[in-house]
C-alpha cells in the first residue's frame, strides 16, 4: 500500500468519489462539472478523495503535470490518477480497498468503473461500506434510447445479478427518482435522496465583451458534446427558413464522428444568410466568458438531468432555448428563456425569429431578466442543504 493512501481526518466525513474522468479533464461535460462544484461548495467542511483514470475521454496519453499512484491536489479535493494497470479488476480492488473513508459516492449509471466497482461488491471484493450511485441522466428515456440494445441488456442483467441492491441512490431531480423508482422497483424509493446538482461556487455575469445586439441579426450559440443526445442535428435543421444574418457557431468535443458528418450535411443546405461555424473545444474555466459572446444559447437535448452548461449560459445573462427534456421547466414563466417540446420544431423557429428582430434595449431587457433569474435561483434553493442531508444520512446507515 501506498503510504499517501493513508488519508485520516479526525473531524469530517471523508467520501470516496469514483469517476471516469475528471479535471483537468473536460470532454465528458456534466459528470466533471458537477463533481467539481460539489467538491469546492462542500470541500471545507467533507474530505472528498477522488479515484479516476489519468486521461480524458477519448484520449490515450496521460494528463501532463499529474503523478499516478498518489494523491494530488486538485483543488479542494485529493485526487489518485490510475493507470490502465490499476483499473484492472484486482489492482482496483486493493486500491479501494486500502483507502480510509466513510461513504463511497459512485458517479454515472453505466460508466466503466462505476460497473466495475459494483461488479466487485457484489461478489465480496470490497470493503462493505455505505454507497450512493449518482445514474447522471442515464435512466431517461431521451438517453436510454441512444444505443437501446445495449444499454437495456446491461440493465436487464444488472438486475438478474443485484448489482443494485442496498443501495442508496442521489437523484437531481423528482423526475429523475421516478426514473430509477421505474427501473429498479418501488423498493427503492425510502433509498433516494433528491438534491439538484450544485452550480458553479460564486457565478457572475461577465457584460464586458459582449457584442452588441442589432435588429435582424443574432449570435447563437451551441456548447456541449458533438453526440445524438444533444441534438445538435435538430438545432441545425430549425433554421431552414429563417431571416436575418444569423451566426451560429458551435463548440464541443467530437464525440460521434458519424453524427458530426450527418450534421455537416444539413449545414451544406442552410440558406447564406445562415453562418454555421464550428469553434473546437471549450475547458470549464472559459465556458462562461465564451458564452457572454451571444445573444443565444441552443441546446433541443434529448435529455439532461441537470445541464451545467445551461446554468452557466444563464449566470452569463445569455437567455437559453432548450428541449422540454431537463429540468429548467420554469424558464418562460420569469423571461429567461424557453424550454419547449421537440415535437414543435416551428416553436423554435419562432423563438428564434422574435430574437433575430429584436433591438438592442429590448434585448438588454432580456438579459436584465436572465440574471434576475439566476439571483432568484441561486437565493431560494435549499441545494445545498439537501445535498449536506443526503450524505448524513447515507453515511450513517
């Protein structure tokens, strides 16, 4: 064992934090967000030790600047970087197994180590100790339906073998209870604690760069990952047929090079008054400053069980137009925006029409109206006192 493996503190709780990936890491969006909030809200008062792989989605060389096998500071957090050959199954055991902590928080539904780990309890590889699973948006059906056969199949067996079972389950939001409570039986339902996920410590909005808005003309944005579930295909194909100079650029990472091509075939056929531009990746620390570039964030997701990058959208006083399919459902009713069914795509040819028109105070309103949003959001939210309850209580069955 690994003498920097022996983490002790007197006074707090110490949770054990698995995750795919995580900073610097960026591609995978949410799941890094979220843990990384939650750490720099709570990390003063719990110890957050963070196991995850020593490279991002996608990527095969390690971080630069990190050290595998110890712990290192990441903020508030102490974070162990593993190595392929530690995420094997029995050098990934040991691994956990040797680690001091009261409650083990297990991020993502169906992400490989999260299956792993699971895996590894269920036949007595792991010390027993409490457990939240974090299923991160899985269980919705906007995101099940992206590659159904497999995903079903997993659960199927999932439930044969009981990887599931005792579990105590951190949903982020009622409807996302009902979705686990549907896959997992209403057994589960005194094991679920509902607490939103946290948004950025201290967010404000940054007004010094931001273009200014002129009638019949509008800047959009689209920020997240290149992949079906965000439906970036549709958010390119509502724009047929509309006026005015529209710029549209669109950054994230290049998840589904098939779906990416798919996309640029409908670009090809967007009318010249349309500018389509992709922008590459963003890391976390300019998503906001890029935001504050437009006057439009577009994100008609297929799911999200919180969406981060919405949040930041709107503490950067951009309005946003979004699916149905999250959690911002209030978004119309206080004029920070839309979020409406996809099955209405004229609606957001609408939307997109009154915006393109609009002159710079009205649009200034908006903005006003945004933050005022963001002020009400982030004042009468009891988050973090039910994210603080969830680990009490999971840490003291």
């Amino acid at each position: 064992m690994n003498p920097s493996d022996k983490i002790t503190s007197p006074t707090k709780i110490i949770i054990l934090v698995l995750i795919n990936y995580y900073l610097p890491g960026y591609k995978t969006g949410g799941p890094v967000r979220s843990i990384s909030n939650l750490v720099e809200w709570l990390g003063d008062e719990i110890e957050f030790l963070i196991l995850t792989a020593d490279h991002d989605a996608g990527m095969s060389d390690p971080y630069p600047n990190i050290r595998s096998g110890v712990w290192n500071q990441v903020g508030k957090a102490k974070v162990r970087y593993l190595t392929r050959e530690e995420l094997k199954v029995s050098r990934f055991s040991q691994i956990i197994n040797a680690i001091k902590f009261d409650l083990f928080y297990i991020d993502s539904l169906l992400a490989s180590t999260s299956i792993r780990a699971l895996i590894l309890r269920r036949f007595a590889m792991l010390l027993d100790k409490p457990i939240i699973l974090s299923p991160r948006g899985h269980l919705g059906a906007g995101a099940l339906r992206q590659k159904w056969v497999k995903k079903y199949s997993f659960l199927i067996v999932a439930r044969f073998l009981r990887l599931y079972a005792r579990l105590n389950w951190h949903a982020t939001s009622e409807q996302e209870k009902r979705e686990i409570i549907h896959n997992f039986g209403q057994e589960t339902a005194h094991r679920i604690s509902v607490a939103p996920n946290l948004p950025i410590p201290g967010a404000q909005h940054i007004t010094e760069t931001r273009p200014s808005k002129r009638s019949n003309s509008l800047r959009i944005v689209f920020l997240s990952r290149i992949s079906r579930k965000k439906n970036l295909h549709f958010a390119i194909e509502s724009m047929q047929g509309l006026k005015g100079r529209i710029d549209f650029d669109i950054y994230g990472p290049l998840e589904d090079e098939d779906y990416w091509k798919e996309c640029q075939e409908s670009i090809k056929k967007l009318p010249v008054n349309v500018n389509v531009q992709y922008r590459g990746t963003v890391s976390f620390d300019h998503v906001t400053n890029v935001l504050s570039q437009y006057h439009l964030f577009y994100l008609p997701t297929l799911h999200e069980n919180y969406g981060h990058v919405i949040f930041e959208a709107l503490s950067a006083g951009c309005p946003v137009l979004i699916s149905d399919q999250t959690p911002w459902k209030d978004l119309e009713i206080y004029g920070a925006g839309w979020a409406v069914p996809l099955a209405d795509i004229e609606n957001f040819k609408s939307i997109i029409d009154v915006l393109v028109s609009m002159s710079e105070d009205d649009f200034e309103a908006v903005s006003a109206r945004v933050l005022e949003y963001v002020q009400l959001y982030l004042g009468s939210s009891p988050i973090l006192e039910q994210t603080r309850a969830m680990f009490s209580n999971a840490a003291a069955n």
